[in-house]
C-alpha cells in the first residue's frame, strides 16, 4: 500500500474515533514509526509502505483511536 494511501485510511480510522485531529495524529504517528519527517512524507507519499513499518502503524494507530496520548 503506498503512504499517502495508507496515511489517508489512518487519518479517517482516527476521524471515525472522534479525534479532533486526525491528520496530524495520523501524520504524526506514521513519521515517527517511519523515521522521517512530514516534508519526507508528503515528497514520498507514493512508495510503498514497508510491511513492518505498516504494521507499527496500525498499532499505533489502534491505541490512539481508543484515547492513547
């Protein structure tokens, strides 16, 4: 799955849980467990996303949809 694609569902799993900013989180949590910064993101936000790296995401992202800081 390509980041900007997998950045967008992350954003929208976050809307969904109330978050009242959930691009930012989402943008926020797929930078750190990619290592990069947004610049990065948005410049390459059609690679493909590492396996490993989407899997941290999602965890990442499971915990802050349920209230996680």
């Amino acid at each position: 799955m390509r980041l900007d694609v997998l950045l967008a569902r992350g954003a929208a799993r976050l809307a969904r849980a109330g978050s009242p900013s959930a691009r930012l989180d989402a943008e926020v949590l797929l930078c750190h467990v990619l290592g990069v910064d947004r610049t990065w993101l948005y410049t390459w936000g059609d690679r493909e996303a590492p396996s490993l790296a989407r899997a941290r995401f999602e965890a990442l992202l499971a915990a802050r949809a349920a209230g996680r800081p």
